[in-house]
C-alpha cells in the first residue's frame, strides 16, 4: 500500500496511540508482497515532531513493537494464504514509552487476529 493509498484503505483501527490501516487480498497480484504474506510501514506525523530525531525514535520503537509480535499474525495469513500490508500511524503528541506503544500493538495485532479468524472460520 502507498502513502497516499492510506485514505482508501479496506479497514482502520484505533487503539491508543496507533492509528492501523490495512489492506487485504487473496489472489490479486499487484497486492502480493515480496514475502507474499505481510508487509508494514509506519508514520510519525512532523506536526507534533518538528525535530527527526523524536520521529525516529518512535518509529523504532513502533517497528520493534511490531517485529516482535508479529508472528501469530503471520502464522495465521499464511494459513489462510491472505497477503496483507498494514500502515501504522502514531497519533499522539507527546513520545510514548516503550511499553506504551508495545501495548497498543498488541491490542491492534489482536483485533486483526480476531478479525481473520472470524473470517476464515465463515470461508471454511
């Protein structure tokens, strides 16, 4: 998914301070990923962080948060052979903890999980 894709996205989440965009398709080949699984991007917007240093540092943490806990996700999408691309955006403006942002990726991932268990249980 493009930047400028974001504003169509199939679904949005909330939770906390990460805003989710996601994008799914089963058989549509301008959507399949290198991997052809899952593929992510993030953002920190420069209105609440005019210096890159404090930008990058959350899109660190927001990537480690989700390089750590992707793997049920991937496990399920290859299962259901599901290509995703999931584009985060951070939405709050002070720097949150580590521990902050790693929770609000868990809740996320989780309603995703949910999500496509529902709807590979319904395909089956």
């Amino acid at each position: 998914m493009r930047v400028e894709e974001v504003g169509t996205a199939s679904e949005k989440h909330a939770v906390e301070d990460l805003n989710l965009s996601v994008e799914r398709s089963g058989d549509d080949e301008r959507l399949l990923n290198v991997d052809g699984i899952l593929h992510m991007g993030v953002s920190v917007g420069k209105r609440h962080f005019k210096r890159a240093v404090d930008r990058n540092l959350l899109k660190r943490r927001i990537r480690e948060a989700y390089r750590k806990q992707k793997h049920e996700l991937k496990e399920i999408l290859t299962a259901s052979g599901i290509s995703m691309d999931i584009f985060f955006v951070y939405s709050n403006a002070r720097i949150s903890e580590y521990a902050e942002i790693e929770s609000a990726m868990q809740q996320g991932l989780t309603v995703l999980q949910e999500k496509l268990k529902i709807q590979t249980s319904k395909n089956v």
